[in-house]
C-alpha cells in the first residue's frame, strides 16, 4: 500500500492506493499515478505501473498509456519498387505505419487515378492497413513511377514507387512501321541519349541508340571499330570517324577489326 500526500491530485490522506508488488515505489520520490477504483469507495488501484517523473521519455510513456487509440494522421512506409516481365503478374504494395482510423488509398501515375479494371485490381489487406496495385498481365506501359496516399479525416500522406518492365530485345529495323515513341514514364527504359520506342503488336520496347552506344537500352560503348551488320539485317551501323552514317537501331552487330 503507498499513501498519497495530500497534493496528490485531489486524494486525501485517508485514501489508499493499491500499487501491488511488481511496481516498487521509492521514499522522496515523485510517481505519476493512472487509476481505477474498487469495490470500496476509498480505495483505488492502479491501471498501469506508476511513472517516474525523472524519466527522460516520461511524456512519450505518458502518451503511450492515455492515447492507445488516439486520431492520427497516416504515415506510409516506403514503397519497395518491382521488376517484372511482360505478361508476368506482379504487385506494388502501400502500406501504412500509422494512422487512425484506418486510412483509405488511392492509386496514381501520370497524374491520373486508377481505377480497378480487367488488367490492374486494387485490394486490401491486414484490416487495410495496406493496399496493393496488382497487375494481372504486365504490360510494357504499365513501366512508369505510381503514386499511392492514405488519407483519414486529420491529413494525408503519400509515396512513390516504381514498376520496371523487362522486355524481349527487339530489332527494330523490320517493325519500323509499327513503332511509336514511349509514353512519357516509360522514356527512361533507354539510357545514354536512345530515344525509346514502343513496337505495336508485340508490346515490347526498342531503343535507337546515338553514336556511339548500342545494345538493348543503349548501355554498350562502341570500340573503336568498323561495325557491320548481319546480312539479314537493313540497318547499318553508325561508328564516328568510319564513314558509315545510317541510322542505328539496337542490334546485334558483327565487328570487323582494323588492326
């Protein structure tokens, strides 16, 4: 049993608390008490173990105990970015580390919301507490970065992440009239200057590399060398200083030394 003082939050001295003996109690020391009363009316018992005023996160533990099921504003966890290739089933997944109530999501990209459709479901999960973007067939242009926010009646909050689309190499010498260029968030599938091309009909993308550079995405440096294309191939290449000055596309080319 420990006896309140007589400033003790409106106790009086005839007054008994019941600590327990999992929480000991130090003479000269200052306690902050969370109570609850009894069967007799001039006892109480306390809730939670008592709290010492010296404590250095003493509101943190104040807050933890009065506040269990306070309002809060969402807060998103960072959204881990995916790969896939086209036509796998892949997902983004947002997923909120607080907020209460339970927050509603809404998925962007382009500046555009989505919407469930017969390509891309939006479910929920864990008492939504997350959400996913699920993909059923990944397509080339759903590459791109997507948007998600959370949002209750005291605030928002959101995050981004990316989806990478993996596509089969293709030449585009023969498809050249079935070629567009990228949409805007699919533009960076090409690097060092290749401007990006999407071919219609077999939905995958293509790169036409600058001097220079070739390969998929236009990540290989060219040697300095003569390159020549395959037979098969209508496409010459383009080499600084070789003479050669056709349009070169991301193929596979054959290379003749002039050493």
């Amino acid at each position: 049993m420990a006896w309140p003082d007589a400033a003790g939050g409106g106790l009086q001295r005839e007054q008994v608390i019941s600590v327990g003996s999992c929480a000991p109690l130090e003479r000269n020391q200052r306690y902050i008490f969370f109570l609850e009363p009894t069967e007799q009316p001039l006892v109480f018992k306390t809730a939670f173990a008592p709290l010492d005023t010296n404590s250095k996160n003493l509101k943190k533990e104040v807050g933890k105990i009065l506040c269990t099921d306070c309002a809060t504003r969402p807060k998103l966890k960072k959204m881990k970015s995916q790969t896939a290739q086209v036509g796998e089933k892949q997902s983004l997944k947002c997923e909120a580390a607080a907020g209460n109530p339970q927050p509603s999501y809404r998925w962007f990209k382009d500046g555009k919301e989505l919407n469930r459709s017969r390509d891309i479901r939006i479910k929920y999960g864990n008492g939504r507490k997350n959400s996913r973007l699920q993909f059923n067939k990944v397509k080339v242009e759903d590459a791109g970065e997507y948007v998600c926010e959370a949002e209750n009646i005291l605030g928002k909050d959101t995050v981004r992440g990316r989806l990478y689309v993996n596509s089969v190499s293709t030449t585009l010498s023969s498809w050249s009239g079935h070629a567009r260029k990228c949409n805007e968030t699919a533009k960076s599938y090409c690097v060092n200057g290749g401007v990006c091309y999407y071919i219609e009909g077999i939905n995958q993308l293509s790169c036409k590399c600058p001097n220079g550079f070739f390969g998929q995405r236009c990540l290989e440096k060219l040697p300095l060398r003569l390159y020549m294309p395959d037979p098969k191939q209508s496409v010459l290449w383009d080499t600084p200083g070789t003479g050669v000055s056709s349009s070169q596309w991301s193929t596979s080319p054959s290379t003749l030394d002039l050493n």
